[in-house]
C-alpha cells in the first residue's frame, strides 16, 4: 500500500491527485514553484515541497528535483498527472532507481506509444485499423519524398514522430507544396520535441475524434471504460468532452472497444491510458496513444461510477484490478467543458490575473474541478485552464443543459474566460444535434465571437441592476475622480460602464425608482428594483422580476443575472487591447516575457507595425504600432517579465 503520494504536477489536476490519495488512505505531498506558492492545490496537501528556480525546466519539467522531492518528503510513490512529465520515460526510471513506486505505465510502453510513427506499426500488426503513412527517411530527396507520398495519397499530413498538439504537422493537398512543408515541419519538429523525424499520414477531411479508456494490470487483465467524443477542439486542443461517444454505430463502438484493448496488451500496459481514433464514415483508424490519465478522466468516471485514480494507485503497487470486463456498465451521460483565462474573440488570447472572487455551481449531478478559488492569481506562466465544469444525467440533452446552467450560474470576477464560447457551443444545433467534427470550432468565427445570448438586452439589465443597489446610491454621495464615469449626487447618477463589447451608460435616482437606458441617444426606462446585501431583484416590463448578485469595486463591478455574468470597467483607460493606451505608448496588455524587441529607436513605423513580441501562456502576442511615426524610446529587453500596463515603446507621432 502507497503511504504518501508525491504528486508531480499542479493546478486542477493536483488539486483531483491529492483529493484521490486521500480517499485511498494515504498522505499527499504538493510540489510548487515560487510562484505557485498561493494556489489552493498546495494547501490542500499534507506536506508541500518548494521546487528550487525560476523556470520550467528548473521545477516542474526537473526529474532531479521531482524525485528530490520525493525523497526529502518521505514520500514512496509519485504520480505525474498529465502534461510536463507524465509521458517522459525518464521520470518513471528514476523512480526505479530510488525505489520510488511509479503511478503510470512502464517506460517501454512510454516510449513506444510516444513515437507516432512506430506506434502505428506496432498496433497495425495488432490489427488494428491505421490511416496509409510513411516516414520520410533522414536526407530524403524530393523524388523520395514523392514516392513516399504516392503510396500515402493525397490530401496528406505531415506530422512529427516524437510529439502532438498540433505542432510539427502540416497539410499538403497538392505534390508541389510537398517539400515546404516537409522541411516546415521538421525543423517546428526539432524545435518541440528535440527530433526532427516526421512521418506522412493520409488526411481526413472531416473527422470525428473518439477515444477509448483503458485500464491494465500487472496481472494481464486489460480492461475498456467505454468510449468518449473529444471532437469540439480549437488549435488540436480539447474544449468539450463527453461520454459517450454521439451518434456512433454499436458495430463500430464494439470494435473501437475491442481495439483498444488489443493496442494496451501490445505493449503489456498498466495503469490508465487512453487510444484515440479518427472516425468518418469509412470507419475508424488508430490516432495515438496517450500513456496517462487524461484531463478528461472525469466524464469516464461519472458514467461509470468508478475511480481512475484510485484504480491507478491499487495497480501501481501490483493488485490485480478488482473487478472484470462485466462488472464495468455505463450509465446515463456526461459532459465536460474546459473553462479557460483566454479571450477567443482575439485569437484565443490569454487573460492570466488574479480571480477575485469565485462561486462554482452546485447542484444534483454537478462536479467542478478546478485550479482556483476566491483570490487565485492565474499565472503567464503556465496552461490557460482554470478549471473543468462537468455534468452527469439521464440522457444527453438533460446533460448539456446542466453544463449550460453551471456557466450561466458561474460568478467569476478578476478573469476573463472563454464562458461564452462554451455557452454558445452548448447552445448550437450543430453541437446539439452531435454533428460536430474536429474542424468545427475553427470554421465557425461566430462561436468565438460569441456573447451571451440577447446580449444587448443582458448587458442592459446588468448595468440597470448595478445603478440600482443600495451601494451605489450610497457611493453617489461622494464625488469620486474616475475617468469615464460621472458623478451627479444622490438625486439622479449616471455611469458609463465598458466592457469588451462597448459601452453601457445608465441613471437612476434613489433606489425604487426606475433607472434608464441610452440607447441610441434616448434615455429609456429600463427596470425598477428592490436591494438587499447586493442583491437586486430588477422588474422590467410586465412585472417579469429577476435576480441579480452585485459585487463592487473601486473601478469595476460584476453583475450576475439568469443569463450569466457582466463584467464592467468603471475607469476608460481600464479597457487595453493590444493596440491600446495613449497614442504614441505601447503598453504590455497582459502580464508575459518579452521575447523579441522589433524596433529600435529613431525606427519609423507605420500605423500596425510589430513593436514587441510577449510570450503569456505558452503563445506568443505582437503589440502593434496604434499610428505611424518614430520610435522615440524602447524601455524592454528581450526576456524582460512585464506586468499590465508597463510601458515598453514610445513613438513620436509623424
């Protein structure tokens, strides 16, 4: 039996790893870095281990210090959750050799599964469907790479060996783009996976992405958890997932099964892993497989009852799994969206900063597990989720509405999030009607632009409910000096509210009396209200009454009503976009590293040019040029951590 569990990771993911350690009995032992230092998952824990360094390399991605840890805390076993180590076989051969107990699968298995290209000869051997491919060769001309191409077929993929996500992969449709993109991927290739090796694969244009959960014994036993649908994905990455798998002929889910089971006994798996397939009309065809616990285990868990972790934790010590293929049953259906700091109506640009204030949905068939509380700052630094809102129920459209209650009933203040974009999937007859493939998210720019449904009515409504507290009304007695806003005194207020869509002004008297809407230069009516502890139950026409929760700052309220929450900045220079500020300043809009300096001074750009370059959360932003002239000052330099707002370039106008 493990007695304390070193778990290598952070965030949501340590936060489910040390919850499932103590429900198998044993004490958990939190790795963080410095600046990990305030998050939830490290309290939690019953003993939390400082990784000595500033960088990733230094912590988190440092197999020395991982099982230093290890050893300085007493702990005698370490699972590494997903991402950073968790399919590095270094880390598990390193547990071996200070008699750590490795909570995954054996480093052979790792390393099979993690080269693409050796994993699709090994599961076709099995028998196992795969898409026709080839690898290119080292040195390989362009007649070589066209006949590896003609045995392949177009459309094709280039895709690299050592690696996923996403990078190193290229699309060809025609012979001629064939070498670019060859050599295009092989050096994205070096660059992410120390390998440049890549292999060709034929491309599918419409596909749906189903995986199968598996669990493996040191006994032999191999069992299937049924199957998932991971299909709504932008940039590679998963967004929703459920179980199980829509609109999948029993035929085709059986064998799907039945394949899985055959790839993990190819390779002698133990612990939980995961085979992913492509699926089209045409069948279904070997993707990969992921040597670890997914980051969406826990839709498998809700319709299945079980307990990944738990079951990891028993079969990393040698007990046999207890219980067989028959006694595994699924029941009803499960749905996960991941909500992220990022803004996807800017390319998916990350939003890290400090949660203020957070309130997580409950109810009947609910879980949440997040990475953050009341107070959490969501650091550049690290992977944009915060946290996974799951649902379970009787049948797949009862579920999808649960998730959709869960984010409208979300209160999150501090951080902006891809809420709505979640929203308006959930909402869509595409995604409804389970028609969705894996290039859905990215062909459909109206679910990134999406707001909340009625937006301008909602947004009216919130700043109508706000105008109206008891608060306010109070604060309206007291000038006070915020640009953007006005101060008018108790008799009648008024206030201009920003958000990222536009601008909301209001006014009201005291409370009880009906605040009004400008629309279109034309104070209007809009609702009348009664407050309690900023609670405000708003009447608007036809004596329709609705509940919202008002939480007020200096310079920012939030506002929660049925339809979700409005966030408002109450200060104009509050609302930054990457082209924002004084004309004339570039300022960071978002805390990051500067990566690269594009201009030096005396430069003369043109309005849109490419000033500097951020890094924050794993991608990279260019801060534009908001008008032509000269650079007068460059106050950055590359590497530099800057914080929001901080100014790095100055440009005299022309």
């Amino acid at each position: 039996m493990i007695r304390r569990l070193l778990v290598a990771n952070r965030g949501e993911i340590a936060r489910r790893l040390i919850r499932g350690a103590h429900e198998s009995g044993c004490e958990a032992v939190a790795v963080y870095a410095a600046d990990d230092a305030g998050s939830p998952y490290v309290g939690e824990a019953d003993v939390a281990v400082l990784l000595p360094g500033a960088s990733l390399a230094e912590t988190y991605l440092s197999t020395a210090a991982l099982v230093g840890a290890a050893a300085l805390s007493g702990a005698d076993a370490l699972h590494p959750g997903y991402g950073f180590l968790s399919e590095n076989p270094a880390l598990p051969e390193a547990c071996a050799e200070a008699d750590i107990v490795w909570v995954g699968p054996s480093p052979d298995a790792m390393r099979v599964m993690g080269h693409k290209a050796r994993a699709k000869a090994l599961v076709a051997q099995a028998g196992v469907p795969v898409l026709p491919s080839a690898v290119v060769e080292s040195g390989a001309d362009d007649a070589a790479l066209e006949t590896a191409a003609a045995g392949v077929g177009y459309p094709l993929l280039v895709k690299a060996s050592a690696g996923g996500g996403g990078r190193g992969m290229r699309l060809v449709r025609a012979p001629g783009d064939l070498a670019d993109a060859v050599a295009a991927a092989q050096r994205e290739a070096a660059g992410a996976f120390g390998s440049d090796e890549v292999f060709l694969e034929r491309y599918l244009e419409a596909p749906r992405h189903v995986e199968v959960q598996v669990m493996g014994d040191r006994h032999g036993t191999v069992l299937h958890l049924f199957d998932r649908e991971c299909s709504v994905q932008r940039r590679h990455q998963k967004v929703v997932e459920e179980a199980p798998a829509v609109l999948v002929p029993a035929v085709t889910r059986r064998q799907m099964w039945d394949a899985a089971v055959a790839v993990a006994q190819a390779v002698g798996y133990t612990g939980a892993g995961t085979v992913e397939y492509l699926v089209d009309a045409s069948g279904f065809y070997f993707l990969e497989m992921n040597t670890r616990l997914q980051v969406e285990h826990g839709v498998t868990e809700l319709v299945t009852g079980l307990d990944l972790v738990g079951l990891q934790l028993a079969v990393a010590v040698g007990h046999p799994l207890p219980l067989s293929q028959a006694d595994v049953l699924s029941n009803g259906h499960a749905v996960e969206v991941r909500l992220c700091a990022e803004r996807p109506r800017e390319d998916y640009r990350p939003t890290p900063g400090a949660a203020t204030h957070v309130r997580w949905a409950r109810g009947p068939g609910l879980r949440t597990d997040s990475a953050i509380e009341s107070g959490t700052v969501v650091s550049p630094a690290y992977d944009s989720l915060v946290a996974k809102l799951m649902a379970h129920g009787r049948d797949r459209a009862s579920t999808v509405a649960r998730v959709s209650h869960a984010l409208r009933a979300l209160e999150l203040d501090g951080l902006e999030t891809n809420r709505q974009l979640l929203s308006a999937v959930l909402d869509d007859a595409t995604f409804q009607q389970g028609e969705a493939d894996v290039h859905y998210l990215d062909s459909r720019p109206d679910l990134r632009d999406a707001a909340f449904p009625d937006e301008t009515r909602h947004r009216h409504a919130a700043a109508a409910a706000f105008c109206l507290t008891d608060e306010r009304a109070a604060r309206s007695l007291v000038p006070v000096p915020a640009a953007g806003w006005r101060n008018i005194g108790r008799a009648l207020h008024a206030d201009a509210l920003t958000d990222i869509v536009g601008t909301v002004e209001v006014r009201a008297a005291v409370p009880g009396e009906p605040a009004s809407v400008l629309v279109d230069g034309e104070w209007r009516a809009a609702a009348t209200a009664q407050t309690r502890d900023g609670i405000v139950d708003l009447v608007t026409g036809g004596d329709l009454r609705r509940r919202h929760r008002i939480r007020l700052t200096t310079h920012r309220v939030d506002v929660n009503g049925p339809e979700g929450q409005s966030s408002f900045a109450l200060r104009a220079e509050d609302d930054h976009d990457e082209r924002g500020g004084v004309a004339g300043e570039c300022r960071a809009p978002l805390p990051g590293t500067v990566t690269k300096v594009l201009v030096e001074e005396g430069d003369v750009v043109a309005e849109g040019d490419g000033l500097v370059v951020l890094e924050a959360m794993k991608m990279e932003h260019t801060l534009r040029a908001n008008g032509a002239g000269t650079v007068a000052t460059v106050t950055c330099v590359v590497d530099q951590q800057v914080d929001v707002h901080d100014l790095l370039v100055t440009v005299e106008p022309a």
